[in-house]
C-alpha cells in the first residue's frame, strides 16, 4: 500500500492519541473527519500502526474526575494525584465493576521506524519559508541521502541551490536552522 505525505503527518501528529481523539497536523481536533480516518485504517492496514487497550497505557486516557467516579462506585479511596489513583486502580482492578478501558493508536515497529526517519516533516507543517511538508518530502526522497543527518537544512540547501546565485539567502536559512535547533 502507498502512503502519502498526509498520511504520514496523521501518523506523527495521532500516535498515542486515544481513538475518537484524533487531532489535525495544527493540533485542533478532527472529530471524526474522513480524511484522518481514512489515513489511520491506511496505516492500520499497511501495519504501521495499531489500536490497543490495556491496563498499564489505558489508565492514562482518564481524567482525575473519571478515576475518581470509578474508585468511588467500587468503594475504594478517592483522595491522591492522578499517578496514585491510576495505581489504585491497577491493583484493584481485577475487583473494580463497570470499567470500559479506552483504546489507543500505538506505532509498530515499522511505524516507530518510519515516525522516525520522517521526523523532519513536522518542521515544514508550520513552515513559513514557502517549502510545504509535501515538497520537503519529494526533495528527501528524491534528492537527499538516506544517511543524511539533518534533513530540513539538507532540504534547505537543495531548495536555495536550485535558486539564482542566493548565497546570502541560504546564509540566513542556515542561521535561523541552528538558532531554531538552540
């Protein structure tokens, strides 16, 4: 199966996201839009990513008010910080009634591979130099090395080389990378 841009930034910006919770690249959430949807069973399909639920990650996905109603509908403490209600819950939770754990979108290995050798397309999702996450993407697969360490300042540099003589604009390009690494 073929995954696009869109589909990689889905992956980067809802990993670890509780399933229903899916956000946008700009962090807003999707509530249900196609688009997301259809990008994450892609992902599910081509096994970069997967829908979990288990107790050790679950947990996490409840507010402190919703341990709470839980702890107390089974009798048990109320009072702590939301790591001790969560661990309350953990060691009761073989006794605790009526608990619905929320399901998760976890990466494979394979998405954990590809999370990270994509990794410098989130630079070009608030890009305001004019090189878009889609063009970013094209030029590292196309012109780029794969061993490159630093792919946005090599994508960078392919994009000002192909400009007219603009040393002093890649000069600035490249400060602002490493004022922006600091």
């Amino acid at each position: 199966m073929n995954l696009n841009t869109d589909d990689l930034i889905t992956l980067h910006t809802n990993i670890n996201r509780q399933v229903g919770k899916e956000i946008f690249p700009s962090g807003l959430r999707a509530y249900g839009e196609k688009s997301i949807l259809k990008s994450i069973q892609k992902l599910i399909e081509d096994d970069k990513l997967v829908i979990k639920k288990d107790v050790e990650n679950s947990l996490n996905y409840f507010t402190v008010s919703q341990l709470r109603e839980l702890l107390k509908n089974n009798n048990l403490p109320i009072s702590g910080t939301k790591p001790k209600l969560i661990q309350r819950v953990k060691e009761n939770f073989g006794s605790i009634q009526n608990i619905e754990l929320p399901s998760y979108y976890d990466a494979t290995d394979e998405g954990i591979f590809l999370i990270r050798d994509t990794k410098y397309l989130m630079h070009f999702i608030t890009s305001w130099d004019h090189i878009s996450y889609k063009q970013a993407f094209y030029i590292a697969e196309h012109y780029i090395d794969n061993t490159c360490e630093d792919k946005i300042l090599a994508i960078y540099d392919y994009k000002l080389s192909k400009k007219d003589n603009n040393n002093d604009l890649m000069a600035i390009y490249r400060a602002l990378w490493v004022l922006l690494q600091s």
